[in-house]
C-alpha cells in the first residue's frame, strides 16, 4: 500500500509540473505551436510521450488547466455571491464576472501565465468553443449570468449575443495585457489588480447599458 | 533599361509574394513562432534569406504589411474625416476609429488575415509599441483622436489611457474573431462587417461615456 501511495504521489507531481510547464509555453507561443513533445521536454520528462501518458489529447490537456484555476475562481465567486443576494446595482454582477479572475490573478503574482494562457485558448480555433464552455457553465456562472439578465437591458438577440463576446473579450484580453506588462516591467494604465478590475467593471456596466442601433 | 525595368518589377512582385505569406503565417502562428526562414519557403523562395534580403529584419517585415493596409485606411478614414467635420456627436467620431478597418476588411474578402496578423503583432512583446505607433500617428488618426478629445467626458489620465487600451482592444479582438468564424464557417453574431460596425461603435460610445469609480 505504502508503495501505490508513494507512486501516487509521484504522479501527481508529475502532473503538476506537466501542467505549470504547458501553461507557460501555450501562453508564450499558442496552443497550436507547441507540441506535446515541446512540454514533456520542458517539464524535465525523459519520456516524451509523457503529456499523452498523463493527459491524453491537447485538447485534454488545456482542460486540465483551465480546471487547476477554476476551484479558486469558483469559490470567489460564490463568496461575492453571497456578499451581493438581491441586489439590483448592475455594476454587483458584473463584478461577479471580472473580480474572481483578477483576484485569482492577484494572488498568482507575478509572472503569471493564466491570463495569456486563455487569451491563446481562446483564440484556437479548435478549443475555444471547449474553453469557453467549460468556464460558462458552472454553477455559479449561471448564477451569475442570471442576474445579470434580470438587469441588463433587453437587446436583441445578436447585440446580446455580441456584447457577450465584447465582455468576455475585454475582461481576458486586457487581463492578458496587464500580465504581459507587469512581466516585462512596462507601464500599465493602473496600479493594481484591483484598480484594474474597478475599470473593467466601470467599463463593462457602460457598455451593457449603451444604447443600440437598429440595423436592418 | 528594359531590363532593369523587368528586373524591378520582378523585385516587387517578390516583395508582395513574400508580404502575404508572410501575414497569414503570423496571423496563424503569432510573430515570435515564425522565422525568416518559413516565411521564405511559403514565399516559394528557393533562396532562404529572401526575407532579409527584401526586408532587413522581423520588425521591418512586421512594418512592411502594416503598411501594405495602411493607404486604404487612411483614405477611408479621411473620406470619413470630410464628412462629419464639426460634428458634435460622440459616435461619429468614434466611427472614423472603427469603420476605417471594418470597411477594409470587408474589401479584402474571406479568408481575409490583416485582423489576427494586427492582434498577434499587438501581443507580442518586442513589436507591439512599433505596431501601436505606427498605426496611431498617421495623420487621419491624429485629427480623429483630436476631435474625439473634444467630445469626450473629462477622465483621470489613467482612466483615459486604461479606456483608449480597452478601444484597441476590441475593435482589434473582435474583427479577429469575426475574421476567423469568417474563415471556419462558424457562427457570428452579426450577418455583416457593417452591422459588426454598427455594434463596435455602440458600444464604445457606452464605454467611454461610462461614469467611473475613483480609486485611492
């Protein structure tokens, strides 16, 4: 038993370092240019079949890491949750959506690699539709985008639809910016995480609220 | 001189061959993931160093296609400029910042590049500022953030800059991903680049005109 554990344990930390190891290379180069074989290498894995060993496809692997920082998102959402029951202030619920990933990035220091890791993701053809569903259908997610939609304003369904895109757009977009200039030690607009997530949310409240133009 | 003639304009038409390979190669791929030399072999160019050779360096070439867009743009935005001098209204300014690229990238048709070749080369590193200044100081662009200064709510510095960053962003961000749906006959959420623009300009003028928090 002794020996299953400690093999156990082995193999988690070999998962973890895998995964630290691909995060960083999908966020510097894309997840289409780095192969399986460039992470097992820069994981210090003799094996380089050790990523398909570990994890199976790409695809598989960019899920895991997605789910290494969802616990931590998750659970700041359900305490802003819980902080806001009720309230009919847009700006409550759009924090929702922006502060448990600032906050998450905030706690990772710097460098991180998450926000441009989801940037890169996001972008790929092949696994957006994948990452954007996995971190959209949470309970808390859902929680949250119904509140918002008791209070955005009714819109059609593509400005809808669009404005969607928009926010999710700004929120990785300008995260990924942020993190890439707090590395290189070039300015940002604002000082902190915190400042930052204050004018995502100003933004995003204006921008859920502007009103639409009809086109034909 | 027939023959210097025919000889210039054999260098030409290599430049233009090794310009649009080299686009769709960085707007797949990302700047950094290219080298001189892949650029080259899709070029068709038997000789490797065709690139530095017509070029100079990454940045040069990175410059070059900036540029081979550029006097489209620019005479759009200008026609543009004509037309709404001394307006007073927020939205027909901030148009002159989207329509420009939205109505140039309708014209390049599908599978069109220039949209996820600008958001790579604004993600990366060493040639964003190169990219950002060369396509912010054209004259059309000058007298458009003039105008739009006069219009625009009086912000802190920070809050001016984070909301010009968050402008590029989107416009940038979501012409890519509408490019790329464009390309993959995946959904978008608006039948046309001109109702994407329509959308764009909503809301961004939201965005600007959105109150916002100070922060200590």
């Amino acid at each position: 038993m002794a020996s299953a554990k400690a093999r156990q344990t082995h193999g988690s930390e070999t998962r973890e370092v895998i995964l630290a190891a691909a995060e960083r290379l999908f966020a510097e180069q894309g997840v289409a240019a780095v192969s399986n074989r460039q992470v097992s290498e820069a994981a210090g894995q003799a094996n380089n079949f050790a990523v398909g060993y570990h994890f199976g496809t790409k695809g598989d692997l960019v899920l895991a890491i997605v789910r290494r920082h969802a616990p931590s998102i998750e659970q700041r959402r359900e305490e802003m949750l819980a902080e806001i029951k009720g309230s009919s202030e847009l700006c409550d619920w759009i924090g929702c959506l922006v502060r448990p990933i600032t906050e998450h990035l905030a706690s990772l220091g710097s460098p991180s690699w998450y926000a441009r890791f989801i940037a890169q993701a996001t972008t790929d053809p092949a696994l957006r539709q994948l990452v954007i569903a996995e971190s959209s259908t949470s309970a808390s997610m859902l929680e949250t985008l119904e509140g918002l939609g008791r209070l955005m304003p009714v819109l059609p369904a593509e400005v809808h639809e669009e404005r969607s895109d928009m926010s999710r757009q700004l929120i990785v977009h300008m995260c990924a910016e942020r993190e890439r200039a707090l590395q290189a030690g070039t300015p940002t607009p604002r000082a902190s995480w915190e400042a930052a997530a204050v004018g995502l949310v100003d933004a995003l409240v204006g921008l859920w609220r502007a009103p639409f133009t009809p086109t034909k």
